[in-house]
C-alpha cells in the first residue's frame, strides 16, 4: 500500500446523488439572509421585555382602571410576595436563557432540555399560583374590583406573551438548524412564563377560578402554540426561485 494510499475499509463505496446537492443548494437559495447578526436579535429580544412589561400593566391601569402593581393593593406578607416573585422571575429567566443560547457551536441548546424547559413551565407557574396562592389584604382587593372570571388578567397575559412569542420567534427566524419543534415548544412555554410574570406581578386575586381562567390557562395556551405554531414561523418553506428545481 502507498505512503498515502487510503486502506480500502475506509474508501467511500458510493458518492451522494447529484439530486442530493441540487436539493441543498435550491434550499440554500430558497432561504433569506438576515442583514442583523442572530446575537443582536436575540439580545434586543431579552432587552424589549421590561418596556413590554410596563407598557401593558400601565396599559391596563389607563384601560381597565386597575392598580399596575398588586403590592399597590397589598399583601398579607411582603416577604413572602418578595421570595416567590424573585423565584419566578429567576425561573423565567432561566427557560430563556435555555430558548435563546446560542451555544457554542451556534446550535442552541439540545432537544433535550428544550423539551424539559417546555414541559416545567406550566406546572411551576400553576403550583406557584394555586398550591400556595397569596392573600392579599380583603379591603383592598375588593377595592380592586377583580373580575371573577379572571378576564382582564386573561387579556393581559394574553397581550404580554403574544408579544414576546412573536419577539422571541423573529429574532431566532431561520437561525434554528436543529431541534425546530422542541425550541418552538420552549419558546411557546417560555413566552407564557412572561405573561405568567405580568399577571402575578399585576393581579392581587386569590380565588381558584380566577387563577385557573386569567393566570394560568395563558400559559397552557402559549405552549400549546409553541408546539403546533412556532415551529413553522422559525423555519418556513420558502417559495422556489423561478428556474430553481421544486424540492423532492
């Protein structure tokens, strides 16, 4: 065997077809280039949620005529709004930090803790919410004139995560090569753990149909979309270029 000749165990037996590489480069010229790098979308992503955040809930103090914070209506134990508020700001945080990570190798992270981040979010928010729910004081909260079916808090979180989902998605539009459906589920569940923030830090209401409808059934919903929606809006199917060949 020559010096540099390649042992035959290792020689290819079979080149890839030629529709192979006609299929990558139609694909290629199929898909559009962004002009902004993915790390400056994704960081003007995570930097629009707090004015997001404000303008809703000062939104609904001009439109529904409701206090923006609940610690305006207060709390029977501030220590105890202060720590679960902190833990599921802390959480929150953490799914997005697994959503939008780039990554070493750009790749995002791996199905895996995609898919645990999609799956955590709604039993975390619905535990923090009705397992130990807090009590706000009596006087003011009836002041509050709270809906019992939780509708304003519906319309906020609805508002919130519809706009962070669909920030979220464009930042990471074409820039998802793997794991497409468990990052849309991640992104969906990671958007209802925003509106889920937004309508704790807003609403000081305690009762259990109220907390099902308007806090926690949003972020079931997001999910959801992140799971049936999402997946299709980060990688859609471009139209072919006339004279390209159609994929097979």
């Amino acid at each position: 065997m020559a010096k540099h000749e390649i042992p035959v165990r290792f020689e290819s037996t079979a080149a890839p077809p030629e529709a192979l590489y006609t299929k990558v480069r139609a694909a290629v010229e199929r898909t559009p280039a962004s002009t902004v790098p993915v790390h400056v979308r994704i960081v003007g992503a995570v930097a629009a949620i707090p004015g997001i955040l404000t303008a809703v809930l000062v939104g609904s103090d001009r439109l529904l005529d409701q206090s923006p914070l609940r610690v305006d209506l207060g709390t029977g134990s501030p220590a105890r709004l202060l720590v679960v508020l902190s833990s599921l700001l802390a959480f929150t945080l953490l799914m997005t930090l697994i959503v939008l990570r780039r990554g070493k190798h750009g790749l995002g992270s791996g199905a895996t803790p995609l898919s645990v981040a999609a799956g955590l979010v709604v039993p975390v928010y619905a535990f923090a919410t009705l397992a130990w729910p807090l009590r706000s004081n009596g006087a003011a909260a009836e002041s509050a004139s709270l809906h019992p079916w939780g509708v304003p808090c519906f319309a906020i979180a609805a508002i919130v995560g519809l706009v962070v989902l669909a920030t979220f998605t464009s930042a990471l539009r074409w820039a998802v090569p793997v794991a497409r459906g468990p990052r849309g589920a991640a992104l969906g569940a990671s958007a209802g753990a925003w509106a889920g923030l937004s309508v704790f830090i807003h609403c000081p209401a305690f009762e259990p149909t109220h907390l099902i409808i308007g806090h926690v059934v949003p972020i079931a919903a997001f999910t959801l979309m992140g799971v049936f929606v999402v997946p299709r809006a980060l990688r859609p199917e471009a139209a072919p270029r006339r004279g390209s060949p159609a994929p097979g």
